[in-house]
C-alpha cells in the first residue's frame, strides 16, 4: 500500500449510496527528451476552471473520440492487436486509445507522432490549421492523416500504466499511459486552451514543486514521476519492461482534506 504524502481538496460526489459514474476511456502521454544528467518530461498546468483536474499539473492528454477507432488510418509500429494484449482490452478500444494518444499529443503540445513508414515528421508548422480543426473536432485524426499521406507511428510510443478515477470522484477516466520521446526537430508548445502554461521539467524538479506546494499532481502523475525519475535516460525508460494492470485510488476524507491511498503498489 501507498500513501501520498500530499493531501489537497478532490471532488467527491455527495451521495455515495448511488452507483459510481462509468469511466470514461482516456489516454495521456508522457513526452520524454534529453538533457544534460537526465531526462525531461513536458507537463502542462491545467487551467483551473477545467471541470476535470483544473489546476492540476499533467501530461498531454485526454478522452477518446469514437472517431479515433478508424480502422483506415495508414499504421507503422505495433499492431493494434497487440496493445490491445498491453492493455488487456478488445482491439477496437486499443486502436482508438493509440489514435487518441497521438491526436491528443498534437493538440496539446503540437508535436505530431506521425510520418511515412521510414522516417518521421520534423517540422508540424504547416498543419496548425489543422491542428485547431482537430481539436474542434471539424475534423477526425483519420481524415487528417489521409489527407495529408501520413502513417501514424505507434512504434514511437510505448504503453506505461492504466489508472482508474476513484469511485468517489463524479467524473471518471479509464486512462492509459504512454510514453514517447520527443521527435528529432520537433518542439512541444503550450498553445492549447486547457493549459495556462507548458513546459519541460526534471521530474524530480516537479516533485519537489508539488511538495512545495507550487505545483498540485494527480496521484497517477506523481506516481509515475517518481517512476521516471529513475531512469538515466528517455532511451532507457522506453526500453523498461512493463506489466500494465489497472490501478485505481481509493479515497479517504480527513475533515475537508482528502488523503489518497494506493493499494498493490
């Protein structure tokens, strides 16, 4: 069992005699790069009227649109039979949780997992238009990369966790987590409406801020920065073995704090 060290205020729903929300299939990726004695990880700070995990410090993220299950989007990388064995869920739900994870990533950062099957994207400049039609939802992931003749490149990422919204809380998530190393000439910005700032970051730094209290961190991104920390390099953080299960807090209310408790791990 784990603890979090942090207690900060959660929404929890009133009446817990009722049945909890169903959660709703999400994905979130961890974007890695290089620095001198570590490694980095880009996080953006949630803009704090967000009706989920506003204020909050987090990876690029976000639900998946019914859309992302396309079975036409050009794919190079693992199959998605096979995430769908990492994540242990059907093949339709592992396509469209690796179709979000690289839509979303673009959205909210600008950095595109996608190319030809030999080589990948190092400048996305010319499709911020598009950009902002995605996240408008104008247009789907498909579409866009049938349009543009690219491949998304699922070889680039690689799957990391799956964490489940407590059942306490009125909004729920079933999300997994990926992990990518930032493209060669890509830059990751912070040009997205649900964030008020983006940047990169030790992520013993932002641990540190959050026990600070300059930062506040879901547990599942607290968890997985202390993860990360322990890597020399994103090279070798991609290359760890994983066993994916699914994780989900329970909650503890001490006055009007809450307390997190993380049990198997």
């Amino acid at each position: 069992m784990v603890e979090l060290p942090l207690s900060f205020n959660i929404p929890v729903r009133p009446d817990l005699s009722g049945p909890p929300a169903t959660p709703k299939d999400a994905a979130t990726v961890m974007l890695l790069r290089d620095v001198d004695g570590g490694v980095e990880v880009f996080l953006q700070h949630r803009v704090k009227g967000m009706p989920f995990a506003g204020g909050m410090t987090v990876f690029p993220g976000g639900g998946v649109d019914k859309r992302d299950a396309d079975a036409s989007v050009a794919w190079a990388g693992p199959a998605p039979a096979k995430w769908a064995e990492w994540f242990g869920c059907d093949e339709s739900l592992a396509r469209a949780l690796v179709c979000a994870a690289v839509r979303e990533t673009f959205e909210e950062s600008g950095v595109l997992l996608a190319g030809t099957e030999s080589s990948v994207l190092e400048d996305t400049a010319q499709y911020a238009d598009v950009r902002q039609a995605l996240v408008s939802r104008e247009l789907s992931l498909a579409a866009f990369l049938a349009d543009a003749g690219l491949t998304l490149r699922a070889d680039l990422l690689r799957p990391w966790a799956n964490w489940v919204t407590p059942a306490a809380e009125p909004r729920r998530y079933d999300t997994r987590f990926f992990a990518a190393v930032l493209p060669e000439g890509q830059h990751a910005d912070g040009l997205t409406s649900e964030a008020d700032s983006s940047g990169w970051q030790r992520p013993a730094e932002a641990l540190a801020d959050a026990e600070q209290g300059l930062r506040m961190l879901m547990p599942p991104t607290w968890i997985t920065l202390n993860e990360l920390g322990e890597f020399k390099n994103a090279a070798e953080a991609l290359a760890s073995p994983r066993e994916i299960s699914k994780v989900m807090p329970s909650l503890v209310r001490e006055g009007d704090k809450v307390r997190v408790i993380l049990e198997g791990l």
